[in-house]
C-alpha cells in the first residue's frame, strides 16, 4: 500500500472534564507532596513514567495519544480513568493546520495597537497560562495608564487563531449584563439564536453552552467601571447597583468546567474573584507594573529626538514608576517645552501637571477614606514603612485587618510599591498627594476666615435684654459744624 495512501493513526485527548480531573489531581500533589511548588515537565516524566515529550501531549490536549498513555497519567495521581475523560483527536492533518483554524472575531471597540512595544514576559506569561494551562479566568489589574486595555488587545491578537471565536468589549458605557449576554450568544451562536431567555441565570447557562460548545475568547475591559466607588469604609470590588447580575456571570464563568477563556481588565479585583484566585487555579491575576528600562527606551526612540544621560532617563522612569501614559505625556512636554532635553525638565522638579494631574485625579476617585489615611502617611514619610511600622502609626485610626485590606487594593491598582516587604509610594504619587493636601488646607483657612468671628458676631435681642446698658438699633452719626 503506498504510505500516502495509508489511513493516519489517530489517537485520544483528555475531554475538559477528564483535563480538570487530572489538573485537580497534580495541584492536590503539590501541595501535599512537593510544599506547593509546581511540578516541572521533568517531575511530571519522573511521576508517570512517561517521557517528557509525551507527558507535553497529554496536558495540552492537542495532539493524541493512546488510550493506555491516558491510562498511565490518571494511575500516577491515583485516579481512574473514565469513557467520559477522553475522546478522539482530529486527524494530523487538522492538527497540523491548526494555526489556521478559520474563526470570528469581533474587536467591537478595541484600541488601536499598530506601535505597541514592551509587555514581553507578561505576554508569555498571559499565553502560558491561557494555552498551555487552560485558565477560564484572567484578571489584568493596574491604575489607569498601566496599558491594561493595550495589553488584552495584543494577547488577542496574538493568540487569536487558537480560537473559533474571540470577542473583545468594552464596560466604559457600562452595559447592563442582560444586554452584555444577549450580545456574546448572538455572536457565539452566529445569530442562530433568536429567543433568549429571560432570566439572567438562564442566558449566563446559555452562553456557559456556547463556552463548552466551542473554544472561545472573551475579553471584558474597564470592569471597575461598574464597581462602587469606595465610600467611607473598606469596599473595593463591590458593584454598583443593577450591575451585580456581572459577579454571578463572571463566578459561574471562571467555576464551570469550560474550554474558553474570559480576560478581564480592571483597576481593582472584584470580590468573587479573591477567593478563586490560586498559583495552580485555573483563575489568575497579573497585576501591571511599570515599563522596564530596555521597554522605555525602545519608545523613547519612537517620540523623537532626547537629551540627557542614561541617568536621566532612569529617574525619570522612575519618578513616574515606569507608567506608559504618564511617561507619554512627560516626553511630550519634554519635546514642546524643553527642546528635548531630559535634565532641563527634571531640574523644574514639577512631575504633576495637566493632563497627570488629571489621570491621577481619576484614579484617586477610587480611593477610601481608610486608603487615603494610608497614601497620605506615606505620601508624607521620605523611607519606605513595614507592615509593623504603618500599624505602629495609624493603626489605632485603622483596624489590623482593614489595613491589611486596604495596602493589597492599594499596591493592586499601582498606587501603593512594595520592595523587600517595604511599601513606598513614587515621585509621582508622592508629589500628587503633598499638593493636594496643601490645596486643602488653603481652602480651609479661607473658609475659616471667611466665617464671622466670635468677637465681632451680632449680638442678639435676648442677649441685648441681658445687657446693664442699652444699645442703639443703629449706629449714632455725629454731625458736623
């Protein structure tokens, strides 16, 4: 027979379910066995027996193998496996084709990102945990000018033809999650489904169907849109009202066995996804840093031509704590006003101004009365503080566990730096706070002095009636001549 002629051999991938059971299985194993480290390939290949090659095959799901090998991973755990764990693979030459995988995509409003540069490691590190790991959950957290919204563009785009359907949206207008669905099962269904149901549990099932269905990618930007703004106590990722239908939709999301993936970008972490979030969990959080020095300068060659040593742009990077918008906008007023020149700008040691001002009002919208005690003590302290230290000094205005609270929100939405469990706020922060607080205490002094004094207010007609003497209704005019 000519080999070409000859049928391919096919084999059986785990199913998710079968997938999630053996997942469950090895983050059991690590944390009783191996003290919470995850098992390297190498470990993997020492358990089963397997080699390390074939051991890849098994947990990505992509590419069969015989039902014995299966048979042999699930006996390294201690599990059995089932009819309903596995199933038949695509022929080779679907697989082999599959960076082709014809999808629908639908950007809705997304960012332009023609010149994106930087955000290398946290690229690989999204696409291993979506790909390689098969998170349904992804939470990408940072302060406004972070790059969140850029970010979840360009993992789409790279990654998109791993997907029959990738939809991207927007909350900024803060859609209501009934209308939210309707729109994804339109899509996921290609307008097939005309009658949706009318409860929200229903349509989240619904659209979990189409999740199971078909491997999809849906990424949800600007989520804090719809979270309360923090009131006077402790209450960061709660939702505004009519908007709380979006926790059970994204809970039942990142809890369901699913082969889709949700992203979410926001400022802060809503309460329904602390709990779930775990190292060997199939929901994470990558909290954005500020751009590396390598990343800068690669955008510093883009915006024109700069004066200064590597020194200056090293503080000026840090001044700003590495924020792409903020150093945007500090490299144009580096260009308009300054001819370029990096030190010239530095030396006018004024880092808040128009539009930064402006992008860290917003983002102080945000904050509590509690966070703000803690920002301001900060704010106000030149050295980095301990845990011990900032409990020492505000801790009678703030409960232990509040503060411990309000530092993880804080360092989450990049207002708050922690090095060597010390926690600093930047250049930036710092000078934003100081002058704000001048502002306010000005504004109370004129308000103070704007009010009567207690020495020359009016005197009443009762106490009038106490006095020894009487005064007169209006005042006596001496005449002249």
């Amino acid at each position: 027979m000519n080999p070409l002629q000859r049928r391919r051999k096919r084999g059986v991938i785990l199913t998710p379910q079968g997938f999630e059971k053996l997942q469950t299985a090895k983050c059991q194993a690590q944390s009783w066995e191996n003290l919470d480290k995850r098992y390297t390939l190498e470990d993997l290949s020492d358990r089963t027996g397997l080699d390390p090659d074939t051991v890849m095959k098994v947990f990505h799901c992509q590419i069969g193998v015989d039902k014995q090998t299966l048979n042999t991973c699930f006996r390294a755990f201690n599990l059995l496996l089932e009819p309903s764990d596995y199933q038949l693979t695509r022929t080779d030459e679907v697989i082999s084709n599959q960076h082709s995988i014809q999808n629908l995509t639908d950007w809705g409003e997304a960012p332009d990102i023609s010149v994106f540069l930087g955000r290398t490691a946290e690229l690989t590190t999204l696409k291993h945990w979506i790909l390689e790991e098969h998170c349904r959950l992804v939470t990408l957290l940072g302060m406004d000018g972070m790059g969140k919204t850029s970010l979840s563009v360009k993992l789409a785009e790279q990654i998109q033809n791993k997907f029959e359907f990738v939809i991207w949206r927007s909350l900024r207008n803060a859609p209501p999650v009934k209308d939210m669905l309707a729109d994804l099962i339109k899509l996921l269904s290609k307008g097939q489904e005309t009658h949706l149901p009318k409860t929200l549990d229903d349509r989240i099932s619904q659209l979990i169907h189409y999740l199971k269905k078909a491997r999809c990618l849906l990424i949800l930007d600007n989520l804090e849109t719809i979270l309360q703004k923090a009131s006077g106590k402790y209450d960061t990722g709660y939702y505004h009202q009519g908007y709380e239908g979006y926790s059970e939709l994204i809970r039942r999301v990142a809890q369901t066995l699913h082969q889709s993936s949700l992203v979410l970008t926001s400022q802060e972490t809503p309460g329904e996804i602390r709990q779930l979030i775990g190292e060997n969990l199939p929901v994470r959080a990558l909290q954005l840093k500020g751009l590396q020095i390598t990343e800068v300068e690669e955008i510093f060659k883009t915006k024109g031509v700069f004066w200064g040593s590597t020194g200056d742009l090293h503080q000026l990077i840090e001044s700003y704590a590495g924020n792409p918008l903020a150093l945007n906008i500090a490299f144009n007023k580096i260009d308009k006003l300054f001819d370029g020149n990096i030190s010239e700008f530095l030396n006018q040691k004024t880092l808040v101004f128009g539009e930064i001002s402006q992008l860290l009002k917003e983002n102080f919208k945000r904050v509590s009365d509690t966070e703000n005690i803690i920002i301001e003590w900060l704010a106000s302290n030149p050295q980095p503080a301990s845990i011990t230290e900032l409990r020492s000094q505000i801790s009678p205005k703030i409960p232990t566990p509040q503060l411990l609270d309000a530092l993880e929100s804080l360092q989450e939405r990049s207002l708050v730096e922690k090095n060597a469990n010390l926690f600093s706020v930047s250049p930036m922060i710092r000078e934003y706070i100081n002058h704000q607080l001048i502002q306010n205490k000005i504004s109370t002094n004129i308000k103070q002095r704007q009010r009567p004094s207690q020495k020359h207010r009016s005197i009443t007609t009762r106490e009038k009636s106490k006095l020894p003497f009487n005064i007169p209704a209006h005042p006596v005019v001496k005449q002249q001549g």
